[in-house]
C-alpha cells in the first residue's frame, strides 16, 4: 500500500541513495539513488514522499518519489 509522509533525511551517501525517517511514526525510509541524486539529497532535508513498502525488512519504506517541502509550499 501506498502513502504520502513528510521525512527528514538523516544519512546520504553518494552512490547508493540516502536514508530518513518518517516524521509522523519515525518509520525509516530509503530513498534509491536515483531519487537522491535528482534532490541532491543532504542530511535535515525536509521532503515529502510518496512511499511503498521496502522489499526488505529494513528499512520497511522505499520512496518511489519526493519532492522538497519548500517546493510544496511555493506552489
């Protein structure tokens, strides 16, 4: 199942994507590279997400899309 969540990027490495966590149930979430690189993704990065489930345990979400949540806000 699908869902919407803001997060707060807590670890991002260079070639392998970054990891957060939810802000509304402190879920982790990984976000795969090539979401990362689009964002330029840095640790406190505010974004909000549209997730699914991970195909692994952990982290149990994976970003599929997100945008920064300064852009929400100027839209």
């Amino acid at each position: 199942m699908a869902a919407k969540a803001t997060c707060i990027i807590t670890t991002s490495y260079a070639d392998t994507g970054a990891y957060g966590v939810r802000t509304d149930n402190d879920d982790k979430v990984y976000f795969p590279f090539s979401v990362a690189e689009a964002l330029e993704l840095e640790e406190f990065d505010e974004v909000e997400a549209i997730l699914i489930q991970n195909d692994r345990a952990d982290p149990p979400w994976k970003a599929l899309r997100a945008r920064r949540i300064d852009e929400v806000h100027n839209n």
